[in-house]
C-alpha cells in the first residue's frame, strides 16, 4: 500500500487542503481582530477619551517633576 503513487497523491492533496482551511481560517481571525481594534479605537475617539500617554512622555513628567522638586530645594536652601 506505501508503495501505491495513488496514496502519496490522496495525502498530499489532504495535507495541501488541511494548509490551505487553516490558512484561511486563521486570515479570517486576523482581519475580524484588526476590525475590532479599528471599531474600540474609532468609539475611543467618538467620545473624545484622551489616549495613554507614551512610556517616553511619562518618563519626561518625572524628570521635569525631579527638576522642579530641585530648584524648590534650592530656592528653600536645602541643599540635596
């Protein structure tokens, strides 16, 4: 039975319908996923909420507070 060119054909043809359902499956999840994100984010902007602000913008804030909290102790005459 192995040696039947019939069989590899059966199982080759099998494999390459299995790749391809799979493949359109997982495409069909993909797009369903972005088209969800799209909506969230265009109701996100409907109600006018403000996004997260970025890891760099959070890390700028402290160092400004950082400056700010300096200069007032130096201003006070605490010396750091």
């Amino acid at each position: 039975m192995t040696q039947d060119p019939n069989f590899y054909i059966i199982i080759g043809a099998f494999a390459l319908t299995c790749v391809a359902v799979v493949s359109t499956l997982s495409l069909r999840g993909w797009r369903d996923w972005i088209a969800l994100k799209h909506a969230e984010l265009e109701m996100a902007r409907q109600r006018g909420d403000a996004p997260l602000p970025s890891a760099t913008s959070r890390i700028e804030v402290a160092d400004l507070k950082e400056r700010v909290k300096k200069l007032e102790a130096i201003a006070a005459g605490i010396d750091i």
